[in-house]
C-alpha cells in the first residue's frame, strides 16, 4: 500500500482515554489508528486503504473519482441534501458553491485537481457500491455528518453503518468534526482504525452492527 503510507501522517492508539466506548467495548488493546495528512491527495487515503486491502490491487485517484462520479449518479434524488451537508459542515463552500448553484457541474468539479474527499463522499462511495465501512463517533452526535443519535446506549458513541452485509469484515472510519466555513474550503485529516473486523470480532457491538444490517436504514441517502 505504497500510496497509503506516502499519505499518512502517523500511527498509534486508538484515540480517547480508557472509557472510551470505542476502546473499552469493542476493540483489542492492540487495534492502531491511522491519521492522513490533510492534503488534497492524503484525502483519498480511507478509500486507498479498504479497496487496496479488499481487492488486494492499487487504485489511482482518478480511478476513485470516476467511481464516485458514477456514484453520486445513482443518489442525484438526493442531492440537495449531500451538497447542505457538504458545504456547511464539511469545509467545502469553495468548491461546492457553484454546484449547487448550477454554474459547474459537480462531475466537473470532482474532476478537478483540488477536489478532496470528505466523509458524504466515502459514505456516497461506500453505500452505492455496498462496501463494508462503519463511520463511528465517541459522541451521540455526528455534527460533521449533521446527525443525531439517540439510542446508542448510555456509554458516548455513535456509528453509521456506510455499506455492509453480515459476513463481510468491517473497516472502521473516524467521523468528521464540523467544519462551518463559509467561505475558503478546509482540509481536514482523515482517521480510520487499521484492518477489517468480522462482527464476531466485535464483541457486543457485533449484535448492534447484525441490527443496522437488517434494518437496511442509510440516513441521508435514502429515498
């Protein structure tokens, strides 16, 4: 995964302290987290890392763009949501702004040399072509993602299951903190928890995953 570790700005512990939900319930003590440096390019690393690692073969970023594009196709009925979300908690007003106003097309625009991906791209990506991806949070409330959870239990956490069927392995991704900009575009740095998880490995939170699957519910994108 060469273009993974060009992209990456460091590894360590799962962040949060020993009552973390996250590392307390559900993941070993051994379980990495990586962080990618907030460039344009290191954008792309969450995905770099979990088609690379699933298909076991090194894709491009144009190749991601054209599959995104083709993605966001299969969402346009709800379009103008992703682009609210996008633009108002996600730091991307810049690139954005004119999509939604109709002057460029968002294929254009994705296109382009400074588009970046945030978390409405991956999950866009993640639920149209089903790949197995859990945005997860410390927080009841993904104010990145403009969502609110209510029934995660007592213990801080929330997650959004992205794409998934019962026995795949899961890749973790770190949800976004909320950007409000309204004018220059924010590149934040992109963090995932390192490898894929079978529910079973999962421990209690295997069962809440087995829940979500069979619920079918995708927030936001569904129609």
């Amino acid at each position: 995964m060469d273009n993974v570790n060009r992209y990456r700005k460091q590894i360590g512990d799962i962040l949060g302290n020993k009552d973390n939900y996250w590392k307390k319930f559900v993941f070993d003590k051994t379980a990495k987290e990586i962080t990618f440096q907030s460039t344009v390019e290191s954008s792309f690393g969450p995905l770099f890392y979990i088609l690379q690692d699933r298909d076991r073969r090194i894709y491009s970023i144009g190749e991601i763009k054209n599959n995104l594009i083709r993605a966001y196709q299969q969402v346009e009925s709800r379009m103008s949501e992703i682009m609210r979300i996008m633009i108002r908690f996600q730091g991307k007003p810049e690139i954005l702004k004119p999509v939604s106003k109709g002057t460029v097309k968002l294929e254009d625009a994705i296109i382009s040399d400074n588009y970046f991906l945030t978390a409405m791209d991956i999950y866009v990506y993640c639920y149209v072509y089903q790949l197995p991806v859990i945005m997860f949070s410390s927080s009841f409330k993904m104010s990145g993602m403009g969502l609110s959870f209510i029934d995660e239990g007592t213990v801080s956490h929330s997650f959004l299951l992205m794409g998934g069927k019962i026995n795949d392995r899961f890749y973790f991704v770190r949800a976004p903190t909320e950007i409000r900009t309204t004018k220059t575009d924010v590149i934040t740095e992109n963090q995932m928890i390192m490898g894929s998880f079978s529910i079973q490995q999962l421990k209690d939170f295997g069962e809440d995953v087995r829940v979500r699957i069979g619920e079918k519910k995708f927030p936001i994108l569904d129609v």
